[in-house]
C-alpha cells in the first residue's frame, strides 16, 4: 500500500473504505508488498477489528511495571561488576531521564494518533517510509528473538530448586501458558500484565525496605553489621574507568526495552484520550522508584567484586544480585521468594515480547511492508497470523537444552542490542517533525489534547542522548574491557546496526523502482500527513472557534490530568497510579 502524504490524499484517505471480505483467504491471495486497490481496502479493515480492551488499570501497571524483567533484576549484575555501583547508579538515571523525555513524545503522539503500529508508523509518516520500515523490522526481530530467551530464562529459574526435571518440560509449559493468554487477545495480555506488574511493584517496594534494614544493620543474620556506603569506597564507586562506564548502557537500555509499549497499546486501549497521559506520566515511577533506587540499594549491600556477579549476565536467577544481596545477608527462604519474582518477571517480558512483535507486524503488513497475510485480525480481535509466527519463534526456547545456548542466544540478542537506542531515538525526531509540520499546517500546540512536559526540546535533549548512548556503546564494542579489538565482540555488541542499515537499503532500493512516492531521502513539512488516523474528538475539534477549541481542551486536559503541573506534584501521583 503506497503511503499518500499530501493533504488531498489524507482526506480521502480519511474516508471510510468499504467492508471486502474478512476471510484469511483473501489475505494469503494477490500482491503481498505494497498493496493497493481492493487489497488495500482488505488490510485497512483489519484495523477496524482490533478490540480495544485496555482499561486504564492495564496501562496503568503496564506503563509502571510492565517491563520490569531480566534486565533489572538479573543484567544488572554484570553491570555492577563490569562499572561499579557509581557508573550503575548514573547510567540507570542518564537513560531514566531520556526514556522520560521519549515517553512524554510519544505520548502526545499517541494521544492524537492512537493507531495500530504507533512510533513505527509515526516515524514512516514523520520521518520517512524507508527508515520507517528499518525501525519497524527490526523492533519486531527484537522482540521475536526475546522471546526465547525470556522462556529459556523462567525455566532455568526453575533449576534454582530442581536440577533433575529437563529444562525442556518447563520450556513447554511456558509456551503453553503463553499460548492459553494468547487465545484470550488483548484483554488477556492486559489482565497478565496488570497482576504480573503488582507483583513486581509488590517485590520491589519490599527489596528497597530489607535494603534498607541490612545497610543499617538490622538483619541478625548477617555478620557484617553497618555497611553504609562501604562498597562505594572498597572495592570502589567506578571500576575499569571510562569503558567500564560506557558498557552499562546497554544494560541499561535493555532493563528498560518495553516501556514504549504503552505508547504501541493506543489502537486497543478503551479510551486512549484519557489513559494515554496518565500512562505516560506514570513512567516517572518506574524510572524514579523501580530501578533508580533498588539500583542504589543493591549496590550499597553487594560488593561489585564479588565473583557471582561475572556470571550475572547469563539466564541464571542464583546470580542476580538482588537473589546475592539476600544470601549475603545470610536470610533463609527469602532466597526463594524473590526467585518465584523473577521467573514471573521473565514471563511477564515475553508476554509483552508477543504483544509488541504481533502488533508492529500486523502495522507493517497494513503498510504493505510486511505479507499482507500478516495483517489478518479474527473476528476476536487477534491477529492470529503474527501470534502463530511469535510462537514458533519461541519453539527456539528449547535451544536451551544444548551446550552451545550461551552462544546462540548471543547472536539472537544482538540482533536487538543497541536497535532500542536507534527506536527511541526516532521517536523523539518523529515528534520534532510532526511539530514542525503542526505548525506548517496553521495549528497551535494549544489544539493538542496532550503536550510533551518539556515540548520540542525534551525530544532534542532525548534525541541526543540517544546518539550519545550509541556513541559510547560503540567505544566499548571497539575497544572491549581489559582485552583488544575483536571482531566477534563487536559484532556481538554492535550487530544491530548494519541490520538497520540494510533493512533501509532494502525498502529505499525497492520502493526506488515501485514506490516513486518514497524515493526521497526524508518526506518534506509540506507532504506530511497529519489527519490520517486522527481521533474523532480531534477532527470535530478542528472545526470549532479558537475560543471554543481552547475550552474544550481544557476540558480535556482536566479530566486526564494526574496533577503533574509542577515538579512537586509527582509524589502526590503515587496513590492514583496504584489505587
């Protein structure tokens, strides 16, 4: 389907197109790329079908706590070890700060466009087609090949207590699981999530409380006493220097991976213009209380020299160095508890690894920049093509059971490595764009019903940090900690960006011959489209007086207002995002 950009085509593109057929058959029949005519009005009524189940309890945990996952309570570690408790604690807030400037972008991008595909199609339309596509891919590989890992990963915590049960029955019995929450659509996504995330939210306010009891002392168990900031002094605050501190960025882009799921969930929440802000705000709790000081905890209470924390990296939950901090302070049982909160952390992320690669798959397809096949959603709202290909992807699960896994789940992952650093950082440009072309199109930014708190320069400030954060990764991909270049390191590390590259080739080569549309190098202000998609509460807000058109949205603003005016209305926030 050839993407129109003028403002003619976006009004007929805003015409309803008629009903064709809802059959899978006529998905799999005809073009599958770059669909147009009566295929075109067969995959643009697939969006009409997907069911907005999301009520604003399920954006709410999804936006505090859906994330929350290996990378947190496990990666972490590594990252621990590799740059000491100092470069943790400042890496976690340099990438908590830009993920709350991409959020609040993508926000009010989704708020006004809460479509199916969100960012990916925002960049396609903003930015351009053939970046678009590159963004889209690889953001759905990403999540195709997280998803055995997260599998592999809950059945190895299985080991923690039972060595003698293959790890293959467990990896089955969580594809079964995931199958069962698959059948139930969106709405069993949202109900998994909203339990999973009180869970995590439950765990961690409780880890921040027995950190804080065992740094003063007050565990019998533990034969240390009063630790205070021991650790910050001996071994140190910041270990292996520069590159030490470099390398916990992608540990820490990977611990926060997800959280622009909110913004994708638009196209089925039940009413987006209300639950998209205070979703959006409430990823300042994550950020803030979830990662920023369970991170200062663990590494007042664990030793960054303690020789577990090497092996931190890996699926095993006995080396997370929450499970350490537990062990350390000598409290029996505990140990277990908090494995049972990681194994279903780990599934909680391949849940969303399902919801985030079948929705940007099933937006790609709309396009036609995937199979149109994949763009079928069933009558249930489940778009049954891109959740059977999610699960076969996940049969790579029972890699687990060779002796090779460590090394094929490395080059799986860095298929996504530093690709969230190239998304995130495109969606802040998408927002920059479609300001400018607000703009160009005679709007005030007071017509928006959600606005960016920091506006066009939090999305510059979250855009160049993102360019940053590639930049110092590729230091340490280069030049590696205490060893010489390697190829196969850097690779490892660095895999995701020539994938990109080539992915943009390929759309911008193809679309160079069939799509004359898409040949330039960026789409012009004047050629944006910034109608299609729209919600209907907008439209009809356009057609209102400037005085009419600011009371209304006032309105608006008030009846989704979580009270963050000023900075210190965030802690007054707390009780509504759990309550």
């Amino acid at each position: 389907m050839s993407l129109g950009y003028d403002n003619e085509k976006a009004q007929a593109q805003r015409e309803p197109l008629p009903r064709v057929s809802s059959d899978f058959k006529d998905h799999t029949s005809g073009r599958q790329f770059s669909l147009t005519g009566e295929h075109d009005a067969i995959v643009n009524e697939d969006h009409t079908k997907l069911i907005r189940g999301l009520h604003g309890r399920h954006m709410q945990m999804i936006a505090i706590g859906g994330a929350i996952g290996a990378g947190l309570f496990i990666a972490s570690g590594g990252a621990l070890a590799s740059g000491g408790p100092g470069s943790l604690l400042i890496c976690f807030m340099i990438i908590g700060v830009m993920m709350l400037l991409v959020m609040q972008a993508l926000g009010e991008l989704a708020v006004m466009y809460p479509i199916n595909g969100a960012f990916y199609t925002y960049i396609v339309r903003f930015i351009d087609p053939s970046w678009g596509f590159a963004m889209g891919w690889d953001y759905a590989i990403q999540w195709l090949t997280i998803l055995p890992f997260e599998i592999t990963a809950a059945s190895l915590t299985i080991q923690y207590w039972r060595t003698d049960i293959n790890i293959g029955v467990w990896i089955a019995t969580f594809l079964a699981a995931l199958i069962i929450v698959q059948y139930f659509g969106v709405r069993g996504y949202g109900e998994t999530e909203f339990v999973l995330a009180m869970i995590k939210i439950t765990a961690c306010t409780g880890f921040i409380i027995f950190g804080i009891i065992v740094n003063c002392g007050g565990v019998p168990t533990d034969n240390r006493g009063y630790i205070g900031a021991h650790y910050w002094h001996d071994p140190g605050a910041f270990l292996n220097g520069f590159k030490g501190f470099c390398s916990v960025f992608v540990t820490a882009s990977f611990a926060f991976a997800g959280t622009e799921l909110t913004g994708l969930a638009a196209a089925e929440a039940e009413d987006p213009r209300r639950q998209l802000p205070k979703a959006t705000k409430q990823v300042f709790w994550r950020i803030a209380f979830f990662y920023v000081v369970n991170l200062f905890i663990v590494g007042l209470i664990v030793p960054a020299d303690n020789p577990h924390l090497l092996d931190a990296s890996t699926s095993s939950t006995a080396y997370s160095p929450f499970v350490l901090a537990i062990t350390l302070a000598g409290v029996k049982g505990l140990p277990s508890v908090f494995n049972v909160v990681i194994c279903l952390s780990v599934l909680s992320v391949a849940n969303s690894a399902t919801f985030g690669s079948t929705r940007t798959l099933q937006a790609l397809a709309m396009q036609g920049m995937a199979p149109k096949f994949l763009a079928y959603v069933d009558k249930k709202g489940r778009p049954l093509p891109t959740v059977v290909l999610q699960l076969l992807f996940g049969l790579l699960a029972f890699i687990g059971e060779s002796s090779q896994e460590s090394t094929v789940f490395g080059w799986l992952l860095a298929l996504s490595g530093v690709a969230n650093f190239f998304v995130w950082g495109s969606i802040c440009l998408a927002h920059i764009r479609f300001r400018g072309a607000w703009k160009y199109n005679g709007h005030a930014v007071d017509e928006l019903p959600f606005k960016a708190f920091f506006g066009i320069w939090g999305s510059i400030g979250g855009l160049s940090l993102n360019i940053l954060c590639l930049i110092a990764q590729f230091y340490v991909a280069l030049w590696p900690i205490g060893a010489d270049p390697d190829p196969e390191y850097f690779f490892e590390q660095y895999l995701a960006a020539p994938l990109i590259l080539f992915l943009y080739l390929v759309w911008k080569i193809y679309s160079f011959i069939f799509i004359p549309a898409h040949r330039p190098l960026f789409v012009r202000t004047r050629d944006m489209d910034i109608y299609t998609g729209m919600r209907d509460e907008q439209k009809e807000l356009m057609q209102m007086s400037h005085e009419d058109r600011r009371a209304e949205v006032a309105r608006w603003k008030k009846e989704s207002a979580v009270g963050f005016h000023h900075w210190y209305d965030y802690p007054l926030a707390i009780p509504r995002a759990l309550f």
